[in-house]
C-alpha cells in the first residue's frame, strides 16, 4: 500500500554489511521498514529484517559473493516493496568527507571529488560510491544525499587536528579527520533530551564495535578523537590495528619485502583481535574462550586496556569528565567489558552500579556517581534520514 506521506531510504554501507531503512519524512522521522545485508563476501551472507516493533525475522540466505551483487540483490529487492513506491530521496553515510561540514545533495561534481579522494579511505569510499552509482543508474531522477561521517569533528581545535609530518602534507589534506560522526552527532542528541546540562559539559564517547573509536566533546563540540587520517587509527579493533609504530612498515618492507598495498590489507583486514588472537574477531567469541585460551585472552585485555588508557587521555584533555556514555555493538550489549574498562578508572570518577550495568540500563553509574555513565542505543539511520529531510525540505 502506497504511503501518503514521502519516504526517504537511508543506506549505510560498510566493508562486509549494508544497512538500511526507509522512513516517513518529517521533523520526527517514522521508521517503515529496517534491515541489513551482512556478512558480504563471506559464509552465510544474510539478508535480516525487522518487524514493526524492531524484532529480526527470519533470516534470508543469498548468494553473494562481493559487495556488487549483495547491492544488486538489495536494489531488486527493494523495488519490489510496496513502500518503496512512496521513496522520494536516498540518504548515504560516506566515511570521508574531508572538508565537507554539512551533509549534500550528490551532483557529479561531489561524486568526481569522491572519486578523486578515494585513496583517503580505500577500504570505504568505493563501495559507499558504487552504492550511490548503482542506486543512480536504476532511478536517475531520484534526488540522493551524502551524509559525511568526519563532520562532526571538522572545528576540532587546530592542535588536534595536525599530524607531526612535515607541513606540505598537511596542504594535500594530510590531517586528523575523525569518524563515526553520525554517530556521536546522534548521541550528542540524546544526550541533550536526558540531560541538557550534561550535554554541555566534559563528556567521552565511547563508540564500541567492529570499527571503534572514542570522542572527547565539550559544549557540545568534538574536541579530538581516536581515530585519524583514516579509520584505521587509534584503538584496536575487531581487524585494525589501531595505532602503529610507523618505524614497523620500514621494517616489513625490508624483512618481508611486504608492499604498500600487503600492508595496508594487513593493518585493516588481519590485524587487531583477530591478529592478536589468532582466531576471531568478535569479542563476544574471544570473551566466551579466554579461559581456556591464552591468546584470546591477550586481545580481551589489550582492548579493555586501550579504551581504558584513551578514556584517561580524553579526560585530560577536556580538563576533567562528566559523563562517559557506551554505544554501538560492543558499547551497548558487553557489560562485562565495560566493567573491565572502567575498573581501575575510580580515580576519574567513574565507578559503576553492577546490576545496572548487567541489565545494559540507561544510566549504568549510581545515582551519587560523580560521573555519569551512560549506555545509549546509537541510530546512524535516522540521523541520514533527518538530513535528508532537512536538506531536501521534504518534510
């Protein structure tokens, strides 16, 4: 049945997932329909979605091998919906914005510079562009936005954005960027409906998945965070390194004879728990065979260790905490990791109520804490939806 009201569909593409949604446009965005394709590209590709009240229904097995296809299925799979009649624009989370402050309605001009900048964030940007490509070929005439995920953190202070290479580079846009921005944009948000005092105070945003990187925000403004250049740095991930002594590239180049492009595989796709353990990826596997695993124990405690250690940085450089809020796959659902994370930090302020923090409560901290300690369900989604709405005034 054909919506009155125009839809937007937001997609989220990510190495190995695509997520996406279509919404009721407006001032508060109404979710029609929600799911995703993960596990792209290896055993057991899904297609997953949920019902009205956000419950998964039964898993879909489809065949596809590499992101082109698992687009191409989606795509087919979309248009035969009855809502998807009523889509009148297409919403985009791209990774790397560079410059880019706001979110844009695509044109061949910005889809010439994402082409131009790929090199910015190889493992990203391609298929984020091959999503919006393939979306135009099919409905040319549909008017399609770029949400960027770096510009949350574009008025980040000079000092945090500079990296210690000589100056020239930072002229061809070599600096601190940040990522996750949709994310901690939503959060921000959150924030400010439970506490609006909060919100303007010293707050770290820990946003905890696959890719994972933190946030140090006050007044409401990013002020530095983890990750850099590209989203491979700062804290160790599911696959990523994280950072990396750079004197380690020079290293295996010559003992390895490993190229640029091995390398980079390496530090994005082979590395992080995965390259610890030497098992997995997914902490919740790594947690389950710590006891009996030693190297599987090493990636849980190194993980815990680098949020802890940047947590202590972050604090540092907001000159004192307010609150501290999980969020994403890890952040929201792993309360024994975030009690490893925040043990030891009683020091900031940070202390947790156990039972809270077992139920994944709202507020994890007790009543008396001095800092707040926060679980919030982050929703890149809605927040495409809303710029879409807002950029295109569909609302």
């Amino acid at each position: 049945m054909k919506s009155a009201v125009p839809c937007v569909l937001t997609i989220n593409g990510g190495s190995s997932s695509i997520r996406f949604a279509v919404y009721e446009a407006g001032e508060t965005p109404r979710r029609r329909l929600d799911g995703k394709i993960d596990r792209i590209g290896l055993r057991g590709t899904n297609l997953i979605i949920k019902d009205p009240a956000g419950k998964p229904q039964a898993a879909r097995r489809l065949a596809a091998a590499d992101h082109r296809s698992a687009v191409s299925f989606l795509l087919d799979w979309l248009e035969a919906q009855p809502v998807f009649a009523s889509v009148k624009a297409a919403g985009h989370r791209v990774v790397h914005g560079m410059k880019h402050s706001e979110p844009e309605r695509v044109t061949p001009r910005l889809l010439a510079e994402l082409h131009r900048i790929t090199p910015y964030d190889p493992d990203h940007l391609p298929r984020e562009i091959g999503l919006i490509e393939a979306l135009l070929r099919r409905h040319p005439k549909l008017p399609q936005v770029a949400c960027f995920d770096t510009a949350f953190h574009q008025n980040m202070p000079r000092v945090a954005r500079l990296l210690p290479i000589p100056r020239r580079y930072a002229a061809k846009g070599i600096e601190r960027y940040g990522f996750h921005g949709l994310s901690y944009a939503y959060l921000m948000e959150e924030l400010g409906r439970l506490d609006p005092t909060a919100a303007q105070g010293r707050v770290i945003l820990a946003h905890l998945g696959n890719g994972a990187s933190l946030a140090a925000v006050r007044q409401g403004k990013s002020i530095d965070t983890s990750m850099g250049f590209t989203p491979t740095a700062g804290l160790v991930m599911s696959t990523r390194t994280g950072d990396l002594d750079p004197g380690v590239v020079y290293y295996l180049a010559r003992t390895e004879r490993m190229s640029a492009a091995q390398f980079q595989r390496m530090v994005n796709h082979e590395s992080g728990l995965l390259g610890v353990s030497g098992t997995s990826s997914d902490l919740r596997d790594l947690c389950a065979s710590e006891a009996d695993d030693g190297h599987a124990a090493e990636a849980v405690d190194l993980f815990c260790y680098q949020v802890r250690k940047w947590i202590g940085s972050f604090a540092a450089a907001l000159g004192g905490l307010d609150t501290l809020a999980f969020t994403a796959g890890i952040g929201e659902n792993a309360p024994l990791i975030r009690k490893r994370i925040c043990d030891g930090l009683s020091f900031l302020g940070i202390e947790l109520n156990q039972k809270r923090n077992a139920q994944n409560a709202p507020l994890i901290s007790p009543d008396t804490g001095r800092v707040k300690v926060r679980v919030i369900r982050t929703d890149e989604e809605i927040m495409i939806a809303r710029s879409v709405t807002r950029v295109l005034n569909l609302g």
